[in-house]
C-alpha cells in the first residue's frame, strides 16, 4: 500500500471557506426562510461582472482558436511574452521599478502561486506568518512538512507567528530572532492593514541582515487609496535582492472564477544550499513552471493583458470605486452600530473588533442567525483574530446598503 504525506493530517480543521460554507449551509436547511435572505460578507469573491475590455480580448483569442492560421496549441510555460512584458511595463518600469520582462511569471492566482513557491525553497527555513494571517500561506508550509504539530490554540509548533494586534496598526515589526522566510500581505487580508514606506524598509533591512526572503502578497494592491503608501514591495530600496512579489487579477479585473496571476522573481534575489553555495533562484522557478505546468491559457491571457488597456484600466477604476463605495457604507453602519472597526479604506476588507466579549464564532452565529449576514469569524485567521470578525465589500450595492439597515438593529 502506498504512504500518504502525513503532514496532511496534521491540519487542524477544514480550510476556513469551506467550513464556513458548511456552517451557511446547516443553517439555510434548518432555516428556509431565513435562506432566503440570506447575504454573503464572508469568503472576498468579487460579484460584479467582468471587464468587457477582458471579454473583448478572451472571445477575439477563442476565436482565433477557431482557425488554422491563428490557432495556438500550448504556450510558453512562464507566460507569453505579450502579457509579461505588459505588467512589467505598466506595473513596474512605469512607476520606475526595474523589473525584466523575464521576472514576471504568469500563473493561475496568487493563492496557487502561494504553493508553488514552496517547490523551490527548502525544508530547512524557519517560517514566519503575521498572526491573523491568510491560512493558505500556514497551510501550504503545514503540508510540505515545515511545521510541527498544531497546538491547542490552532497554531503550530515550529512557525513563527508574528501578532498583528491594535497596538501595531495590525502591522508587525521585524522579529528579534532569526527567520529565513517571511510572509507579509500589503494591503493585509484578512484585516485591511496598510504598512508605510518606513515599515516595509525595516522588513527590507531585516532581510537583507538576516539573509531572509520576503514573500509579499500584493494582491490588493489596486485598492491602495493614500498615495503614500507602496504598492509594491519593489518601492522599497533593495527589495530587489530578497523579496519576491506575489499578484493577481482576481481582486482588480474580477477574475476569481478566470484565474490568472503572477509572481515577479527578480534574478538578482539569492538563495543558500546546505553546503552554503549562494544561489539565485530565479532559474529554478523558471524550471519549475517549464516541468510542472503550461502556464495559463491563451484566452485568459489576453483578457488579462486587455485589462491594461486604457478601457481596460478604466473598468478596473469603476469596479474598485464600487467595491470600495461598499467598504464605506459597511464601515460606517458597523461603526453606527457601535462596534471598532479597521480597515475598509485601502482595502475591500473590515476588521471589526466582537462587542460584548463575544468569540468570533459566537459573532458569526449571531450575525447568522439575527442579521442573517454571513461574516468570516476572525479567529479562522489566526490566535489573534480571536474576537474579531471580517466583513467583505465584495458584494453588490443592493446588498451592501441591505447589510447597512440590517446593521441598525444591532445598535
Ligand atoms: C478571502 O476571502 O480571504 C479570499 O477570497 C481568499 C482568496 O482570495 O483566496
């Protein structure tokens, strides 16, 4: 009989989104009613319909798929070098990043390119992960095998968990001790989290002193609204030499259900053998994608190189301007309601302190069951999520302005 990887039984409960589905479901076959008006503020799933500049481009790539002469059987395994060289261009040379083309990496999303990435590093890192934090970047490690067992709080032994609390804006410092691999997400999921200039060059500096590589989460980034605050880590001087950028089109053009995102993988950024051989990453990545994958296909990778159109960026402006319309109406119903609220002003998500002590999965219950509001319970995040709940502008308007009145009755 084959073995398993072992690992996977150390996961402690389901991935959060579907346990908090399961839960919505109980609950809509013991409540048909109440089912029925029922609204989703829980998993950040996009609702409004996709760019027409993206379904433009995707139906014109299908239909030359249709012919002899512009048919296309697989790709480069990295990505086309149209798309490639377009977010290269619009999204780094041209706010002076200096990123190659050669350094982005097209993918199917940034939470499978969370994944990926273990591929190439080593079992040896020590790993840190802010606390509340994006589960897939814990358990991704849990299952390669980079974690002890889980703990009674739902952590686990052998990460580095990095609090994210009130006292530091819900952005932490660079630890005292050593790590080689740190996770950090700017604008921060789950709590809406923004880090200054200043805060991310403490993290280039930690990295550059330890030898540490940063891997940083910019799937927000669109939603960035203070023009102060970097979009990427590659703002930051040196970043270059040891962080490595993780994006997506999913949370700006609406492709959560398309699937297409990228890593940028700077050449210059180095790794160690256990031997102490300094090595550069970038050519193993590439190796990665050219054994283990296509890439994505053609059609999708025209719809996402048309969302740098100008009709393209336009689209993108007007879905962003409607998710964070809702962020706005969200935040200021909960805080009319008298609860703490963070977040929502540079990201789609707020993060809502419980009132009257209660846990977070007690909150969502309550939400539920009065409000019949689906909210994700913070402490699906992480120990220190405990307390607080997630809110979602990804909805529609209606919906948005329906969770507002609902709001009221909590006050
Ligand atoms: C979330 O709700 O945290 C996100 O939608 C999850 C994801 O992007 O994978």
């Amino acid at each position: 009989m084959a073995y398993l990887n072992e690992n996977y039984l150390k996961l402690e409960a389901g991935y959060l989104f579907p346990e908090v589905a399961r839960r919505v479901r109980e609950f809509c076959e013991a409540n048909p009613e109440a089912s029925k008006r029922l609204i989703r503020c829980g998993i950040g799933d996009v609702t409004e319909p996709l760019p027409s500049a993206a379904i433009d481009a995707m139906k014109q790539a299908i239909d030359e798929m249709g012919k002899r002469e512009t048919f296309r059987g697989y790709g480069p395994e990295q990505g086309y070098e149209f798309l490639r060289s377009t977010i290269a261009q619009h999204d780094y040379r041209d706010r002076n990043i200096e990123i190659a083309d050669d350094e982005i990496f097209v993918s199917d999303g940034s939470k499978c390119d969370c994944g990926y990435i273990l591929d190439i590093l080593g079992d040896q890192n020590k790993v840190a992960v802010p606390d509340p934090v994006y589960p897939v970047y814990v358990d991704t490690n849990v299952m390669a095998g980079h974690s002890g067992p889980v703990k009674s709080d739902g952590s686990y032994e052998g990460l580095l968990y990095l609090p994210c609390i009130v006292d530091n804006v819900f952005v932490p410092e660079p630890p005292r001790e050593h790590v080689d691999l740190v996770y950090l997400c700017f604008p921060n999921n789950p709590t809406g989290a923004v880090a200054s200039r200043e805060q991310l060059s403490r993290w280039v500096d930690y990295a550059q002193e330890h030898e540490a590589l940063l891997l940083y989460d910019a799937a927000y980034e669109a939603y960035v609204s203070q023009p102060n605050i970097p979009r990427s880590i590659f703002e930051i001087p040196g970043a270059r030499d040891c962080a490595v950028e993780l994006r997506s089109f999913s949370k700006n053009g609406g492709f959560t259900g398309v699937r297409c995102g990228f890593t940028v993988m700077p050449k210059s950024l180095l790794a160690r053998t256990e031997s102490g051989k300094r090595m550069p990453l970038h050519p193993l990545w590439h190796r990665r994608w050219s054994t283990k994958a296509n890439s994505v296909s053609y059609p999708v990778q025209r719809g996402a190189a048309a969302l740098y159109t100008p009709e393209g960026r336009q689209q993108i402006r007007v879905l962003i301007d409607h998710y964070m319309g809702n962020a706005k109406i969200l935040r200021e119903a909960v805080a009319e309601a008298g609860m703490t609220v963070f977040g929502g002003v540079n990201a789609p998500y707020i993060w809502v302190k419980t009132p009257d002590g209660l846990t977070s999965w007690q909150m969502f219950d309550r939400m539920l069951r009065d409000l019949n509001v689906v909210i994700t319970p913070g402490a699906g995040f992480g120990t220190q999520g405990e307390g607080y709940f997630r809110v979602s502008a990804f909805n529609s308007r209606e919906n948005a302005q329906e969770v507002a009145r609902r709001l009221e009755k909590m006050r």
